[in-house]
C-alpha cells in the first residue's frame, strides 16, 4: 500500500471518529472532503505531499519499544 492510500485511510478513520463522536458535523465532514479534493489538484500538492513523506519518514525513525 503507498503513502497517499494510507495517508487517505488514516485521515479517513479520524474524521470518521470525531464524526460519531458528535464532535463533527456532517457538513464539516463534507466540506473536509473537498478540501482534500481540491488540494490534490492544487499546483502545491507535491509540496504537501513531500511534507507527509518527511514526517512519516521521520515518525518512522522512532524506535518504540
């Protein structure tokens, strides 16, 4: 599975969460949603997409034991 599907799946399940929670509405979600979509068709989604690799790059670096 690459970054973005995961990226995408992750970001995903939170909404998701915080939505049954009650903490989000609908709309939020929605408007979230379009967010997403339009940025990924924006001229700085390899930027943003560099920065999520950077910080997975680096989170993945953590040695939890």
């Amino acid at each position: 599975m690459d970054l973005p599907t995961l990226a995408v799946l992750v970001f995903g399940a939170v909404l998701w969460a915080i939505w049954r929670s009650g903490e989000l509405r609908g709309f939020q979600v929605f408007c979230s949603f379009l967010f997403g979509f339009f940025l990924a068709g924006s001229v700085i989604a390899p930027s943003v997409s560099e920065a999520v690799q950077t910080v997975f790059d680096w989170i993945s670096t953590w040695s939890i034991t």
